[in-house]
C-alpha cells in the first residue's frame, strides 16, 4: 500500500508542476509534508539541501531520497517513477505539439502566460524555506527579536557571494554548511 502512495503522491508532481524542478517543491511539500506526514519541515529541507548536493533534477532527487527514507530502495524506484512518468509523457506529447505548432500566437501566448506562474511557485518554495530556517521551523512567532541571527547571516553571505562571485553554487553550499556547523556547535 506504500508503494501506491508513494506513487500516487509523486505521479501528482509529476502531472501537476510546470516549470521544473524548484516550481515542484511546494506541491513536493504539500505531498510528503502536509498530505502524508513522511516528512517534517526540517527533514524536508535537509533533503532539498541533499537533493541540490547531487547531480540530477531537484524534483527527481527529491523523489527518490523521499522514496527511500520511507521505503528503502523499491520505494525509491517507485517515488521516482510516479514523478518523471507523467512528465515524460507530457514533454513528449508537447515536443510533438510544439513542433508543428510553434509559430501560433496561442501557443506563445499560453508561454508566455506560464511564466510568471513558474516564477511564483519557486518564490513560494523559497520562502517557505526561508521562514523555516529565520524564525526556528517556522514554530516562533514572526518578530524580529525571533530571527535565527546565523541563519539570516549565512543567508546574506550566500546571496552576497553568488551576486559578487558567482562561484559554483556547492562551494556556497559546502561553505555554509561548514560555517554553520562551527557557529551552531559554539551556540
């Protein structure tokens, strides 16, 4: 019965997010950590942290650490599948479309209209990880005085590095995990 929800919960990401992999993650949380409790919020973002660390889409690597951690290895298999099958599907059928189609003003129309929806999503997935890692889970209140002063710092230096540098983002990622673990094993 497992595998069948891992499946079904995955299959809905795959169907259901357009714009890649970081327009996936809320629907990823609405599944994993509101709909089905196999995560927390903190195990969720430990696992995007991961799912950035290795190669691979987001979304897929999500699926697959997911899949895993509640039901070893078939469920990995299974999560993995019900997310990259629809999505399979889906582009090959529009690879199809599009080919014939493309010049249409309603094709670049409906486009162009997909954008800014992908460009609220992944906002939105941001800040829910934003407002987990400032304000202690997201379970203190919402003051200033609440505000995890490492993370907010570590948050800065990261933009500031990747704006000013634009260094390989898993240097910033080894980076703040380094400089994280020191300051929060000294606090």
């Amino acid at each position: 019965m497992i595998y069948l929800k891992l499946f079904w919960a995955f299959i809905q990401v795959g169907l259901f997010s357009i714009g890649g992999g970081y327009a996936a993650l809320p629907l990823i949380q609405s599944q994993v950590v509101d709909t089905y409790g196999w995560l927390d919020m903190g195990e969720f973002a430990d696992i995007i942290t991961i799912s950035q660390m290795t190669p691979g889409p987001i979304a897929i690597n999500t699926a697959t650490f997911t899949g895993t951690r509640i039901a070893g290895v078939p469920g990995a298999v299974v999560a993995t599948l019900g997310c990259v099958l629809p999505s399979f599907v889906i582009v090959l059928i529009f690879a199809i479309l599009y080919k014939k189609y493309k010049n249409l003003k309603y094709v670049r129309g409906v486009l162009g209209g997909l954008q800014p929806t992908v460009v609220g999503l992944i906002a939105s997935a941001g800040l829910a990880i934003v407002v987990y890692a400032l304000w202690n889970g997201g379970n203190a209140s919402f003051s200033i005085g609440s505000v995890d002063l490492v993370a907010l710092g570590l948050i800065a230096a990261g933009i500031f590095f990747v704006r000013k540098f634009k260094p390989n983002p898993v240097l910033i990622i080894l980076g703040a995990g380094i400089i994280g673990g020191l300051l929060y094993s000294l606090i």
